[in-house]
C-alpha cells in the first residue's frame, strides 16, 4: 500500500467489519419478509379499534414509521396488524370493518363508520 509522508493514501479496512454489516443488514431484510409471510397466512375479521404509527428499528428524527391498526376480533382478540404500504395507513379509522383473507398481505375494509 503507498502512502505518502503525510499519510496520504488508502485506508485498508478490516474485512471482518464489512461482514458484519452485510449479515446485519440480511437479518433485517429477512425478518422484515418472514413477517410478511406469516401475515399473509393469516385469515380472520374484525373492526378497526385504534390507528397508530411506530418508529422502525434504526429510524431516526425524519425516518419513515411503521402504521399499524389495532383490530378487535369476532373472537375478541385483540391484534396489532402491521400495514405495510404508507398509502394505506389512513385507508381505515375506528369503526371501520375489516376481513383478512389468507394469501392477501392487507386486509380489506368492508364497512365504514
């Protein structure tokens, strides 16, 4: 490696750290996946109770949040349902009525207010 008398030069990084960042980095993308698919298994309705947003994992001041809708089953569970797409965060509100068909990631609203 050259550098010059004034330590001008490349820096050699330690491979190890780049190693870490990519299996950091797949881990994430992965569980964000595993999540999705187990969503999309899911088969059930209810009636939205609460609309709400969450900061994600690593999201800082002005970073994108995660929306949810707390759902209140026929079974009367109660079910925190990740809405994946940003346009459909507001698509629902309290009140509404939702139906949740196995192999759709979202479930759809039936009834309004």
């Amino acid at each position: 490696m050259w550098t010059s008398r004034w330590r001008f030069g490349r820096r050699r990084r330690n491979p190890a750290s780049a190693a870490l960042v990519l299996v950091f980095g797949l881990a994430y993308v992965g569980y964000d996946h595993l999540c999705q698919a187990l969503q999309e298994q899911e088969a059930w309705s209810g009636t939205v109770v609460r609309v709400y947003h969450e900061k994600g994992f690593l999201a800082g001041h002005d970073s994108p949040k995660n929306g949810y809708w707390e759902v209140r089953t026929t079974d009367g569970d109660v079910r925190n349902v990740r809405i994946w797409t940003r346009s459909m965060w507001s698509y629902a509100g309290p009140g509404d009525s939702l139906i949740k068909r196995e192999g759709e990631l979202h479930p759809v609203v039936v009834g309004r207010r």
